[in-house]
C-alpha cells in the first residue's frame, strides 16, 4: 500500500515536498516515481528513479523539482521549486517492487496540488 501526502495549496513560486511511503514490503523497489495528472489531461510521468538512483525527469518539471528514495523507510520524495499554475494536478506515487516471477505495480492514492497565480 502506497501513501501519498504533502499536496496543499500554494502561491506561484512556493515549493512543496511531496513524500509516498509503502507499507508491508519485504522485496527491492526497483523504481519509485511520481506521476500527475491535470483536469482533463493523460497522467505524465514527472520524475523516476532506480533502486541504483538513476533519475529520469519528465520535460514539464524538469529543472524544478528533484527526486529522492529513503530505501529504509521504502519512501519516496519530490521536491518542487517555482511552482506555476499549470503545475495543478493530482499527483500520483508508483512504485515498481520485484515478486516472484516479475514486477508488481503499485500506485498510491494521489495528492492534490493548487497553484494560484
């Protein structure tokens, strides 16, 4: 189970820490990321990153926003800088857990984030 939280209402330009735990893993998390998804838009990937801390940023929050793992605490982080309006969204956790026979792909509930101008 993926838990999502830090998503609040800021002003343009404001930060916020997004953090996502999972609960009940025994096995490696070979990917943790976070996604977003906008009113009336698909989901886009935001930013990954291995269990070897490999990192892919997607285009639209590229340069603003760094991703982080805690392996001991199986959480993942996003940390956002200069928000924008256009970054409204809920944003989503998934994680990516090996299991007998391959990947099990997990998502967490979503965190909602308002940006006002």
């Amino acid at each position: 189970q993926l838990q999502a939280s830090g998503g609040g209402v800021v002003q343009a330009g404001e930060s916020l820490r997004l953090s996502c735990a999972a609960s009940g893993v025994t096995r490696r998390i070979v990917q943790m990321a976070w996604y977003r998804q906008a009113p009336g838009k698909e989901r886009e990937l935001v930013a990954s990153i291995t269990h070897d801390y490999f990192r892919t940023y997607g285009e639209s929050m590229k340069g603003r926003v760094i991703i982080s793992r805690d392996d001991a605490k199986n959480t993942v982080y996003l940390q956002t800088g200069s928000l924008k309006p256009e970054d409204t969204a809920v944003y989503f956790c998934h994680m990516q857990i090996s299991q007998t026979g391959g990947l099990g792909l997990y998502w967490g509930q979503g965190t909602q984030v308002t940006v006002s101008s």
